[in-house]
C-alpha cells in the first residue's frame, strides 16, 4: 500500500489490502469510503465463499481525485489525475483522468406484484 503527499482519508473509510492499492498526491476522500484489490472467488457452490480463493488485484486513485461518501472502489480499479467520483459510486474498472463519474438513476429489476 502505497500513499503520496497530502492524502486526507475521511472517517469509516475501509481499505482493504492483500495486494497493491496506491493513492496519489493530493487525493482524499468523505466518509464511508471503501477501497480493496481483492475480490472473494465463488466458482464452486460446494465450498462456503469464504473458504475459497481471494482473486487479487491492483487498485489505483490517481493524484488530485476526490472520491464522494460511500463510494466503493474496487479490485482492478484505476482512477485517473484530477477526477472525482460522486457519492455511492461503485467503480471496478478505469476512470479516465479529468472526468467525473456519479451515480445514475435507480434501474427498475422487478414490477412488485
């Protein structure tokens, strides 16, 4: 694990680290941030998950990124410089630098009978 200069991690944050998590310079977070690089393996129904393999990985948050309450930032992740991930965000995958990235409407999965 691996911090740069100034980093400000908010109250309740979580990180979570097996493998190779990093945070640029100037980065900080709210609170109830969660950041991982791994993830539990669940390909054999016979075994209970947590006795099953982690998957690790490599999570990286970029310098000047501000990461919003309750976002969660997981394994394979990688946040480019300058961005800024909104409240309750889930991110697994790349965010490129400058952008902003929030959550979108809720999708409806099932008409309640």
């Amino acid at each position: 694990m691996e911090f740069g200069n100034r980093v400000n991690i908010g109250h309740h944050n979580e990180i979570s680290c097996f493998n190779d998590i990093k945070v640029g310079d100037n980065s900080f977070t709210a609170a109830y941030v969660y950041i991982g690089d791994y993830s539990h393996s669940f390909t054999d129904s016979e075994i209970p998950v947590y006795k099953q393999e982690l998957k690790l990985g490599k999570t990286e948050v970029g310098a000047n990124v501000w990461i919003g309450r309750g976002a969660m930032i997981l394994k394979g992740s990688l946040i480019g410089d300058n961005s800024i991930i909104g409240a309750n965000c889930t991110i697994s995958n790349h965010i490129d630098k400058d952008k902003i990235a929030v959550v979108s409407r809720p999708t409806i999965i099932e008409k309640k009978k």
